[in-house]
C-alpha cells in the first residue's frame, strides 16, 4: 500500500496534529508501508522526516497573525501531479480543509485515487474568539463541500462525530489518539524545576497553544481570584507559544508564571511536577494535551464540552464544568487544590485512564480504514457488465 498524507502543518510545528503524523509516520516506517508528505516548508526549521519508507516534500507558504508559526501553502497543480504521479498513491489522507489540503483533493479528483479525511480543527468555534463570525456560514459551506469527496471523513471523538453528524457531514468514522507512556509520566517529576517554577506554592499547569480561542481569560480571572483567596499558596504556569503569549506575560499577576514553549524531557518534567492540569478549552476535537497530562498523573479541571469529554469523567478523573461558569470553574481549581483526597483519587484515575490508550492499537485501526476504503473504491469502478 502506498500512501500520500497532505497536511498544512507538520515537523518542525509541534501541535497535536504534528505528534500524531510524526508517530504515524514511524509506524508506518515499522510497517514497510510507503509513504508520501507534502508539507509547509518552515525554511531554516525544517525537520528531515524522510526514511526508506517516506519522503516529504515541501512548500513554501505564507504566516498568519492567527497562528504566526503555521505556513499556509498553496502548491501549483502541475507540481502536485508531478510528484504524486510519480509516487503513484493507491489512497490519498488529507488532514486539512486549506491550501495544501486542497490541492490533495483535486489530484485525488482529477486520478480517480480514493480518498480519506481527517477533521482536526474546529475552525467555526474560532471564529468568535477572532471577530470573525460573520464569516460563519461561509466557511460551514465550504467544509461542508470539502468533505463531500470523502471516502471517509475520521473525527478524533464522539463528541466531534456527534456535530458533524447533525450538520449532515457523511462516511464519518473515528480515529481517536493514544499516549506514549514513555514520555509522559509521573516518573519524570522534578522537585529541583518544580521549587524554581513556583518555589513550595501549588502549581496549576496549562500547556498549548497561546491563543484566544483556549479561553485562557478565563485561567487569568481564576489565578487573580485565587490569588485574592488565597494568597501565595497558587501559581499558574503557562507554557507553550503563541498570540496570546504578551496578554500572559503583560498580566503582572504575582502568581503568573510563563515559560515559553517546551518539548521533550524538558515538556515531561514539567507536566510531572505540576499538581493540576487547568484547561479552560471547549474548542477541542480532542485535547492531545489534556491525556498527556493524564498520563503524567495530574488530576483535571476542564470544561465539558468539546473532545476531551470523550475520555474525561466529572469526579472520577476530572472536575467539570460548563463552559460559561466561571465561578464553577474557579471554584473546581479551588477544590483540587485544598482537598488532598479528592486529588488523590482523580490523579490515579487519569493515569489509568489514559494509560488504557495505545497508540499500536489506534494505527492498526487506521491502516484497516484504507484497506476498506480502498476496496470499496475498487468495488465501485467495476464495471456492471462484463
């Protein structure tokens, strides 16, 4: 089987989708299944992700003041039919609605390849954090057509499946995500970084994206709040990059500490040496982050609503609430942090829970996926008569 992916971000860009297809990748590598990436182009920070297996090729593309470290590429036609003919893909996987995505569903259109999607962002619950909704109904038209030439449309959640579903979205199937319990772990707890991030203080840990639309007003109103009752006993650490990273910075909350984006051993560290993981999104398809943080051992406070509802529980493994309580949401931050036992009990099952996760299992759903979609496809350019 040979297949081409068209992604819009990818290595270097680290984000959900990027870990996925970064370990995609690798399994596939294991596998001996070949593969073809075409990707942004990040000039100076390219990763060379080619193998035996795989070859990514990329283009070069334009920033956006929304996402200032994506690239949104739009190759020629005649580039694309170039290299993809010459790699000749039995099924083509388009993980984005944009520019590169589009080309992808051209060539698959214009060769009769059958193709799958995956939906990773929810774009129209952007909008308004972006004084953008009155481009609402014009962008749900056009990811309504998008998605139309789809074999298979894969969501990361039921939650995600569920509103596409009632917005008349077809072939939807899911492809949830997994944990490397190697690289996240309450093992990797470090009391030296933990005393420099907040000295004895407990420590609420968000990581991601910086940006309005991770309702991160709300994770400043609850530090300030906190703060007021309970003063010096909490500290709010924000780590990761973005637009939003001055508002953070330029907050002067005493209890606000900012340290910039993060990956690897460093990334580890930190999530086990935090005490509550505190994320205020509702926009979420899934929530890679918030598992990662399960997987560290940190009891959750979220918002019931979006993917990460698929495998977060109101007190078993997460405190809960709706996303426009805040007061709800300041006071489960509250409870987490003075009751031991509660905390106790939703930290061990988070690590359970994300535990049961693997990620061998999920890839190997995936590649039966194209294997069906690829028979279908065969299946439907028989003709009907010999």
């Amino acid at each position: 089987m040979r297949i081409a992916y068209f992604t819009d971000t990818y290595l270097t860009e680290i984000n959900g989708v990027t870990n996925t297809l970064s370990r995609l990748g690798d399994y596939l590598d294991r596998s001996n299944i070949h593969q073809l990436v075409i990707a942004p182009d990040y000039e100076k920070d390219n990763y060379n992700c080619d193998s035996i297996y795989r070859k990514v090729y990329r283009f070069k593309g334009l920033t956006t003041s929304i996402s200032p470290k994506s690239r949104l590429a739009m190759p020629a036609h005649w580039d694309i039919d170039k290299i993809c003919d010459n790699f000749m893909p039995d099924i083509i996987h388009i993980t984005t609605e944009l520019g590169i995505g589009f080309r992808g569903m051209r060539y698959a259109q214009s060769r009769n390849i059958p193709l799958v999607m995956s939906y990773h962002t929810d774009y129209c619950k952007y909008l308004k954090y972006h004084n953008l909704d009155f481009f609402r109904p014009l962008l749900e038209s056009y990811l309504s057509w998008f998605y139309s030439f789809s074999y298979r449309t894969l969501v990361p959640s039921r939650y995600t499946f569920g509103e596409l579903f009632q917005k008349g979205f077809k072939n939807l199937d899911i492809w949830t995500r997994g944990i490397d319990s190697g690289n996240f772990s309450p093992n990797f707890r470090n009391d030296t970084l933990r005393k420099s991030l907040a000295d004895d203080k407990f420590i609420f840990l968000y990581v991601g994206r910086l940006s309005a639309e991770k309702n991160l007003d709300l994770l400043l109103k609850a530090a300030e709040e906190i703060e007021k009752r309970y003063p010096r006993l909490s500290a709010f650490v924000f780590t990761g990059d973005g637009p939003y990273a001055e508002i953070i910075k330029n907050s002067n909350l005493p209890n606000v500490t900012f340290t910039g984006f993060k990956q690897g051993k460093e990334l580890s560290e930190i999530y086990a040496s935090a005490d509550c993981f505190a994320f205020p999104s509702a926009t979420e398809t899934f929530g890679n982050v918030v598992l990662e943080a399960m997987a560290s051992g940190l009891p959750i406070a979220a918002i019931a609503g979006g993917g990460v509802t698929d495998f977060l529980s109101h007190n078993y493994n997460a405190l809960l609430c709706a996303e426009n309580s805040q007061s709800a949401y300041i006071e489960n931050l509250i409870s987490i942090m003075i009751n031991s036992k509660l905390r106790s009990q939703l930290s061990a099952n988070a690590l359970s829970s994300a535990l049961s996760r693997d990620w061998e299992r999920i890839f190997n759903g995936l590649v039966d996926v194209y294997l069906q979609v690829i028979e279908e496809a065969g299946m439907q350019n028989i003709p009907l008569s010999a």
